[in-house]
C-alpha cells in the first residue's frame, strides 16, 4: 500500500494563531487540494493526523471539527482528490498524551488502523512537531515551508530537524516529489 500521512493546519491550509475553529475559517492553500488529487491519481492513499488542541481549550466541538471536515471532503472531491481517514489528538500540551505530535502516538494509530508498518511512509507537515513525530515513527519526514514554516522560504531551515528530513516550497512540490521519485523507482 502506498501511504502519505500530511498534516492539517499549515500544510494543506491556512493556519490561524487563533485556530481554525469553523468551516468557514477552513481555507485551503493555492494547489494544495490539486496536490492530493494528484498523490490519489498516482496511487497513494492520503491520510491526515493532525494536533487539534482548539478541543481540548473548548474553542470548538467535535460537530465544528466534522463540519470543516466534510468542507475538506467536498473540495478535494471537487478536484478529483480524496483523503482516506482523519485522524486527531485532541489534548492540550498540558495533558501529556501520547498521541499529540511531536510524539508519534498518532502516527502509530494510522499504522494499526490500515495494518502497515510506517517504515519509510512520508510524513509531511509544516512544524518541527510534525517532522518528529514523523522520524520517532519511522516514517520518511517531510517539511513544506508554509503555515508555521512560512518564514523558511528565504533560507534557513528549524534547529532541531530529524536526519534525512526533506525540505519542499509546498504542497504541490512535496507531491511532485513524490511523483517524480515513483516514475524512477520500477515497481515489481
């Protein structure tokens, strides 16, 4: 099975200090919903993991957070893109959960849920949190600078990156990259 694990916030949409907390504050980066329409085309299943501690603080219920969901659902299917399952922490920091990235307590849910082993599975995510949680699973890091990584885009890079973490401008470069290594790669 190919598997791509993104993150949410920040990776394929706008990200908000304030949190994004209503379908309608859900608004998706330029391409980004074209980008998993593409990794889907060329055979990869999509799953998201992401923080969601807006529901831990009480800044929206879990009916908010299937409603932008579903937004999400509606756009990718509008371009021809799907995303198999959605998984969340919904801890604050303060709870010291295990599934709350950087740890990969999340990640290890998307592996026992489709029955892989995470071993080389991209991750892509916009944060230092995301990019860990990748490496503590075993999955392939992968770091777009947008949302929390924006400031990057003109050089420099996170102190702290995992080895072998790939750095990529957005959404669409992750999965271009992906698709360009795949036609290289022969499959049995």
């Amino acid at each position: 099975m190919k598997l791509v694990i993104l993150d949410r916030d920040g990776t394929i949409n706008s990200d908000s200090d304030d949190f994004v907390k209503s379908p309608e504050e859900w608004l998706p980066f330029p391409g980004a919903l074209e980008a998993v329409s593409r990794l889907n085309h060329g055979g990869w299943h999509v799953v998201v993991a992401c923080n969601q501690s807006g529901l831990g603080r009480g800044l929206f219920d879990v009916a908010a957070l299937n409603a932008i969901h579903t937004k999400m659902h509606k756009m990718l299917a509008a371009v021809g893109g799907r995303v198999d399952a959605v998984f969340y922490c919904p801890h604050t920091s303060e709870e010291a959960c295990v599934c709350r990235k950087p740890l990969p307590g999340l990640l290890e849910q998307v592996s026992l849920r489709f029955g892989v082993s995470l071993k080389g599975v991209a991750c892509c995510g916009d944060s230092l949190r995301d990019v860990l949680a990748a490496a503590a699973a075993g999955c392939e890091p992968h770091l777009v600078l947008t949302g929390k990584s924006a400031r990057y885009l003109g050089g420099g890079q996170p102190e702290g990156l995992p080895a072998g973490t790939r750095l990529h401008r957005d959404l669409g470069a992750f999965a271009d990259f992906l698709l360009e290594r795949n036609t290289l790669v022969p499959t049995p």
